[in-house]
C-alpha cells in the first residue's frame, strides 16, 4: 500500500500540469502569464521576459470543423507569403524570410500543419508561427509571436502544441 | 500729462508737419511707436547737440537753425505723435468698458473689437475653450463608445466596456456616423478576430472535402492575429503597459481608443489639412510649417462625426499600424502620446482625396476661420492690456524727452517771431533770430507770409515750400560790402539777390547775365568802396571779391573781359591792400589776396596767361643802399629844397623789380644805414615782411613812403604813378651793367627823368674815366 502510494505520488508531481483553455488543453508552464480576451483572441499565453520582451502565443478554437488539404496548402504557401508582405508593409515591418509549411503530429496525434515569417518592426526582428491544428474534427489555431532572438521559447512552443489535446471524441 | 499734451497740441498748430492721416488712422500702437522711436533717434543724431539738456537744446536750434530735413522729421514726429495720443485714448476707453465702466464711441480700435464681436458669435477658439475641449474630449469619447458598444451585438462587448463606465449625461443621439466609426474601431482592434474564421468554415464545403485554399481563408485572421500579437509582444516591453493591457484590458482599451481619436486629429492637423509644408507634402521627410489649429476647436465628438465619410478607409488602413505601433504609447502616454503615434498614420493617396473632400474638411476649414477670429479678439485683448504700457514707456523714454525738448524750443524760437526760411545750395533751413549766417553764404531769406496755424498744419506738405508761404527773398544780414555797394547803388539790390539765388540754384546762364549787370553798376564806384571798406579794417577779401570784384573769380564774367582789365583789376585791389594802415589786417587781406590771386590757378591762367601777379617778388633786385643813397641825396636834395619834394632825409631804397623795370619801390625817410641794410636783407624773403619792416621804421619816427606799381603793366602806368609821388625814385635796371631802361626814362616825369639823366651821365662819365684810366 505504501509502495502503491508512493508511485501515485511521484505520477502525479513528475506529471506537468494542464491549463484547460475551454475546450484546448494544454501543458501549464511556470511563470508564464495567461491572458484572455486580449484583442478579440480568446487566449493569449506570455512567457518570461527575455530580451526585453515577453514572447506569446495565442489559442483559438476557430469553430470551423474541417480538414486541410496538405498538398494544396503546400503548394499555394506563396499566398500566404503575399498576404504576410501585405500586412508588413500596412503595420510598416520589413519582411525577412518565411519558414516553410511544414506537417507533423503532436504527442496525441492531432496534425499540426505550420509555416512561419520573419520580419523587421521598429529596428526589432521578429519570427511568428501560424499553427493550424486538426483535432477531433476542429480546427485549432495558435500563433507563437517573438523576437527572433528569443529562439528558446519556441522549444517551449513545440513542447506546448506537442502536448496539447482538445476536448470532444 | 495734460500739460504736455496741450504743448504738443499748440507745437502742432505752430509748427505744420507732414501729415499722413489715412496711415496713422489704422496703425498699431506698436506701428506708431516704432516708427517715433527710429525716426526721433535719427532725429537726435542729426538734428540735436550731443548734450539734450534743455538749454543746449534751444541754442542749437537758434545758433543752426532747422534744416529742412530736420523739419521733415520733427513734424512727422508731430504728427505721430498726434497719432498716438488718440490710439492712446482709444486704449484707455476699451481699458475702461474691461472695468464695466465703458462708454461707447466710435472710434478705431472700438469699431474693430465691434466688429469681431459680431463675428464671434460661434463660440471663439481660445487657449481656455481648446483646453475645455480637451477636457470633455475623453468624456465624449467613452459616450461614444460606450453608446456604440451597447448598440453592436457581438461577442463580449459587454467585456470590452461594462455600462457602469458610462460616463454620465452620455446622450448620443442616433448618430450612425459615430457608431460606424467606433465599430470599426473595436471591430478592427478585438471583434474582428472572431469573425474572421468564418470563411474558413465555409471553406470546407461539403463534408469530408478538404479545405486546399487555407491561405485566402485565413487571411483576415492571420494579419489580426500578427498585428494584435506583434503589439502584445511590444507592450511585455514596459511591465506597466503589459499589466495594464492584460489586467486591465477594457479599460486600457478606453484609453487606446481615446488617444487613436487624439492621434487621429494630430493627424489631420498635421498631415491631411497642413496649410502649409517643407518639403514634398504627405511625404517622408516633410515637415508641417502650418498645420490647421482649427482642430483644436472642436469638440472630439463633432470630429468622429466629421470622420464618418472615410471611417472604413481609416479603419482599413490606420488602425494596424495603430495597433502595432501605437499600443505602447498609448498606454503609457494616452492622449499625450497622440502627437508621436499620430506619425504612424499612413493611407492610400483614394483615402487622402477622400478625406480632404469630407465633412471634417469643411469643418476645419469652419474651425480655422473662428481660430482667426479668436486670435484677432484675443489681439484687441492684448493691445487694450498692452498697448497703454507700450505708449507709456514711450512716453517716459530719454528720447521722448530730447524730442519734446526740441520740440518746445522749436515752438517758443517760432512764437518769438523773425524766423525765416533760408535758402542755400545745401537746401532750405528754417533760421531764427539768433541763427548765424555768415556773410560769405550763398544764401537768401524769405519771410514766412502765412502764420503757422492749424490749416497750414493739416494741410502742410512734405516741404517747407509746400508747407509756408514764403515772402519776397531778401539778402541775409548784409555785409559791409554790401552795404558800401548798396549805399552807392541801392537800386542794385533786388539784382544781387537774383545773382544770389541763381547761384544757389546753379543756374550758371542766368549767374553770368546777372553778373554783367552787376559789374556794370559795381566797377565804376568799387575803387572808393573798397578803400573805404578797407579804411575800416574789413578783412573779408572773399566778399568783396564776390561783390566788388567778380571779375577776379576768373569765372565767365573775366573770360569775357580783355586780360588788361583783369590784371588792372588785381592791381588796383592790392595796391588798396597794401595801402591798409593796421599791419596785421593788411597782411590777412594779402594773404588772401595771393590765395584768390594765385599765378598756378589755372582759372587766373585761363584768363590773363602768364602775366604775374602783383605782389610777386621773386626777380627783384637791390641796389647797394650806400651807393644809392648817396645818389639819391645828391640829386634829390634840390628838388626838395626847391620845394617839389617831401622833405629829404639821407636814407633812401630802392628795389627794383622786373626785367622792364617796371615795379619801383621807393623808400624816402629817416632810416639809418643800419635800417636800411636791414631792410634789404628783408627784401630778400618776402614783400609782407618788408613791409613789416617799413613799418617799423615808420613808428620809429621815420617816413616811410612806399609805392609799387605793378610789374607787367606799362611803363605809362608807373609813370602816372610815380608823377604823383614826385619823391624819392631810385631804381635799378635788370641787366647786369645795372642800366637805366631806356623805355622807362623816356615816360619819366620830368623831375624824375633829369635825375636820372643826371645818374646817367654820371655813370656814363665815371666809366669813360675808368676806361681812359685803363688805357
């Protein structure tokens, strides 16, 4: 019984904690701050300040239950590297390099389709990531914003949408 | 004060000034001022004596007169100064309707606060209304927004402003324009997001078909996402700022919707309706030199309405870079920040036009016109408060006080009558009693006709000619020259000053006219007023030149006159020279004689060629006293025993000058060998010091008789001379064997001529002796 207790104890404290974001759910990271409701995006999650800056990232449950098409999102990333120009030059940012689309899954085996951009603001260089996750039939959206000096914390990100799961069958 | 204003009211009708009515009527106290303080300072460097004490003033101006462009001046000063006395009083009428006790006349300045009066019926756009306007401004936004809010389903808007944030009194009315604005805002900031996937739900059509056109789907979502993400990530940069938008995020929204509208009027200040710009507007780089402070004049919720004609375009095309970066100043500056973040704002060329041609143009045109409304309230203001300060410390200037001075001693010289216009090459002056003129100006005076009254001040001219009127001219005080001519010939006088004034003028064809005339009435009686001019010790040899005889300023009058009547006109002026008893008068007359006589002046050159003056000496030869003095006694003695000679004294010189042996000088009188060798040592520097010498001969009890006809002129001439002296007469040939001239024994009186005869046989015999001696 004390064996059996002890091994329920250590399960627990060596399992990391999960933030429950509606529906998302997620793995919970110290002294990370977060938010919701911040410009229309229901969840938007701070890391610690390094560099001067906290990095974020948003979740989002878009509503939408659909899948996408890996080949022709592949093979149309160009629109989304246009749309990114056109954006930078409307919010004055300098566009640096897009990061390919690429496809995974996470630890749940939800497919995690992602592409990136980086880009100059206010003399600061940034890299955003746009994740488009297909779990249980729903469309997940999240978006890591940092500088692109911050290259820690998208390990941090990858750690969080490889472990993150929704809700539903 | 008022003692010094009925000065300057009675100054202005005694003394006419340059009147400049329509000018004045209309100009500032600052205007009026300025021009008194630069022209009175000209005045005291020009027309005033370096010490202004009262005193030194008025002698000034009665010793030198008033030129005329000092006359100039100080009646412009007058009527300046006229000027402000009545903007002074305009000012201290409108300081008096600011105390409540205004009584109302028509007057500049009161016409003008009227006017804007009438004008200002729209409320005026003071520093106190712009900042009322700020005041209300956050007010009237959170009205805005909050009515918007409640207005606009959707999701969590409840969230974004609770309704107890509304701010009291909030009516907004059914203003659609507002809304839009407002929505579009907080559509464009926070609900837009939710929204934006709905095109991807569509985008999967039918169930189990992929979506392939993620990229078009999501477009709207992504740039929201970028832009709402990117300025989270700025705003982690200031914990204050972070904690405020994550805490705190409503509220802070309040306030970035507060400062987007404050940003936005700094905008359109600034860059839409700059009036006017450095460089190429609208461009990077360019600055606004003027923008349109009208903005500053309305209400902030009059100007979201204004805005509603391109609120999309706005929101379109403003609020992204807004977001991204504006966020952090405008939570941590708010509406302070509006100026910086208000850069930001950039829009397509279509949303310019749009936006110059829509309502909130028109109202910052209306805005602009009621700022300049304001600003010329605001300026009737400051010239009422002041205006009278201004004027006063004019009043109480140093330099006031040296121009009142003048001004008064002007008007008292003019009150005590005898003041005359003077007119001279230089211009005209205004002369006084007291006022010197020197005799040797060309100058002549008219006496002012028409009294200084008030007529002739308002409509005085510029001139003094236009301003008085001026009586027949007359000659200034007249010289004894004058006066010995006028005395002779009063009849000639009205010629002299038309000479006088010909010559002021220059008129050099009239001056030669006039000068023939009055040569002819002068020439006849000049000789006998010149000897008694100098009988009287005048020493003025340049007036009596001028009047007695013009011929020797060898201008046209000589050149048309023979040379022979020039030189005999020099002569006979310097033979009266030197007939001046008073040694020291006469050697300042022959100083000036050889001055205006000079044998370099090419003028004289000109007229009688190289024929030399009188009083040149530079070939003259002596005698030995010893040898001619013996002879001279010896022949002379018996002519005056007979009784045809002064009486005799064994002392005689000689001095014999020129090659024709035409210039004698004759010395009869009591001098000593001693004298007489000193005297011709004297000969030996200059005519005046021989003179001098006779002279004191003459004092020691000697007789001194001297004679000198002038060299060139004939022996006929000397002859009459020396006939009528009939005294002592030695003279010395040029040539080396010291011979008589034949030429002048031949006019010799009669006397003279059997002496020199007698000379010359006895010459001739003592060297026929020496001749056979030597043989």
């Amino acid at each position: 019984m004390w064996r059996l207790s002890f091994l329920l104890f250590l399960s627990v404290s060596v399992q990391a904690k999960t933030l429950i974001l509606d529906k998302i759910y997620i793995e919970e990271k110290e002294e990370w701050k977060l938010s919701k409701d911040l410009f229309g995006m229901p969840y938007v999650y701070f890391t610690p300040e390094l560099n001067g800056q906290r990095s974020n990232i948003s979740f989002t449950d878009t509503g939408a239950e659909v899948e996408l098409d890996v080949k022709s999102i592949a093979q149309t990333q160009n629109v989304y590297q246009d749309n990114k120009k056109k954006w930078a030059q409307k919010v004055g940012a300098i566009p640096e390099s897009f990061l390919p689309y690429e496809v995974s899954t996470n630890k749940f085996g939800h497919k995690i389709h992602r592409i990136g951009f980086n880009f100059q603001h206010e003399g600061k260089s940034y890299s955003e990531s746009s994740f488009y996750i297909e779990c249980r039939g729903k469309i997940l959206f999240s978006k890591s914003m940092r500088l692109k000096t911050n290259e820690a914390h998208d390990n941090e990100f990858r750690s969080l949408l490889h472990t993150l799961d929704c809700g539903g069958v | 004060m008022k003692k010094l204003l009925s000065l300057l009211i009675i100054s202005s009708l005694l003394l006419p000034s340059y009147p400049v009515l329509a000018e004045t009527a209309k100009s500032s106290p600052e205007k009026i001022i300025a021009e008194l303080e630069d022209l009175g300072s000209v005045y005291e460097k020009k027309c005033l004596p370096k010490d202004k004490s009262e005193a030194s003033i008025k002698k000034h101006h009665e010793k030198n007169g008033l030129s005329e462009e000092c006359w100039k001046m100080i009646t412009r000063i007058n009527h300046l100064e006229d000027q402000l006395q009545k903007v002074k009083a305009e000012l201290e009428q409108k300081s008096s309707c600011e105390n409540g006790n205004c009584k109302q006349k028509d007057g500049t300045l009161t016409s003008q606060i009227s006017d804007l009066s009438k004008v200002n019926q729209a409320p005026m756009c003071t520093a106190e209304r712009k900042q009322e306007i700020k005041n209300t401004c956050n007010d009237e936004l959170t009205c805005v927004m909050a009515g918007s809010i409640t207005s606009f389903a959707g999701y969590g808007l409840e969230k974004i402003l609770p309704s107890s944030m509304k701010p009291k009194n909030c009516n907004l009315g059914d203003d659609n324009c507002v809304t839009q604005l407002v929505t579009g805002f907080i559509s464009a900031a926070i609900t837009f997001f939710k929204g934006s996937w709905e095109l991807l739900k569509m985008a999967g059509g039918a169930i189990g078909k992929k979506v392939s056109n993620l990229w078009h789907s999501v477009v709207g979502a992504e740039d929201h996402s970028s832009t709402s993400q990117l300025a989270l990530a700025k705003a982690s940069e200031d914990k204050g700022v972070f904690d405020s938008l994550t805490n705190d995020f409503p509220g802070t929204m309040k306030k970035i919707w507060q400062t987007f509208v404050a940003s936005s009027k700094e905008w359109l200040k600034h860059d839409i309706f700059c009036q006017k710009w450095e460089g190429i507007p609208h461009t990077p780089g360019a600055k606004c030199l003027r923008p349109s402070e009208g903005f500053d004049c309305i209400s902030c919720k009059t100007m979201v309405n204004g805005m509603c004609a391109f609120s999309g375009a706005l929101i379109a095309e403003v609020v992204p870079a807004f977001l991204t970066g504006g966020i952090f100043t405008a939570v941590k500056y708010g509406v302070s920040g509006a100026s910086k973040v208000s850069k930001l704002f950039k829009v397509s060329d279509a949303t310019m036009k749009t936006i110059k041609t829509s309502r909130i143009g028109k109202i910052a045109s209306e805005a602009d016109e009621v700022l300049k409304i304001s600003k010329g309230v605001q300026a009737g203001g400051k010239v009422a408060t002041s205006g009278l300060n201004l004027i006063n410390k004019y009043l109480l200037s140093p330099l006031r006080k040296g121009l009142k001075t003048s001004y008064t001693a002007l008007t008292n010289l003019m009150k005590g009558g005898g003041a005359k216009v003077a007119e001279m090459p230089g211009g005209k002056i205004i002369v006084f009693a007291g006022t010197a003129l020197s005799n040797t100006m060309k100058v002549v005076l008219y006496p002012i006709d028409n009294p200084m009254t008030a007529l002739a001040y308002r409509t005085g001219g510029r001139t003094i000619e236009k301003a008085l009127t001026l009586g027949k001219a007359t000659l200034p005080t007249k010289s004894v020259a004058v006066v010995s001519v006028l005395e002779r010939k009063p009849e000639i006088e009205s010629v002299l000053v038309d000479l006088r004034k010909a010559e002021i003028a220059g008129d050099v064809e009239k001056v030669r006219k006039l000068e023939e005339v009055v040569y002819a009435n002068v020439e006849p009686m000049r000789k006998e007023a010149v000897k008694g001019l100098f009988m009287k010790e005048h020493q003025e040899l340049d007036e009596v030149i001028r009047n007695l005889y013009p011929e020797l300023k060898y201008g046209d009058l000589a050149r048309r006159l023979p040379p022979e009547k020039i030189l005999a006109a020099e002569k006979e002026l310097y033979l009266e020279i030197l007939q001046v008893k008073n040694p020291a008068v006469r050697e300042n007359l022959e100083k000036q004689f050889q001055q205006k006589v000079s044998a370099v002046s090419t003028a004289r050159q000109n007229v009688v060629g190289s024929s030399k003056p009188p009083y040149d000496t530079s070939e003259w030869h002596i005698l030995p006293v010893s040898k001619f003095q013996k002879e001279a006694a010896e022949h002379l003695k018996p002519l005056a025993q007979a009784g045809k000679g002064k009486p005799y004294s064994p002392v005689s010189i000689s001095v014999v000058k020129d090659p024709k042996g035409a210039l004698v000088y004759a010395i009869d009188g009591g001098a000593t060998p001693k004298d007489a060798q000193a005297i011709i040592n004297a000969l030996d520097n200059s005519h005046h010091v021989k003179v001098n010498i006779f002279d004191e001969l003459a004092k020691n009890g000697n007789r001194v008789d001297l004679r000198i006809p002038v060299s060139g002129y004939g022996t006929l001439e000397i002859a009459k001379l020396e006939a009528q002296t009939v005294n002592v007469f030695l003279k010395e040939p040029i040539d080396s064997t010291s011979r008589w001239p034949s030429a002048m024994m031949k006019v010799m009186s009669p006397t003279l001529k059997a002496a020199g005869a007698e000379m010359e046989e006895e010459k001739e015999r003592k060297r026929q002796e020496a001749k056979k001696k030597k043989e």
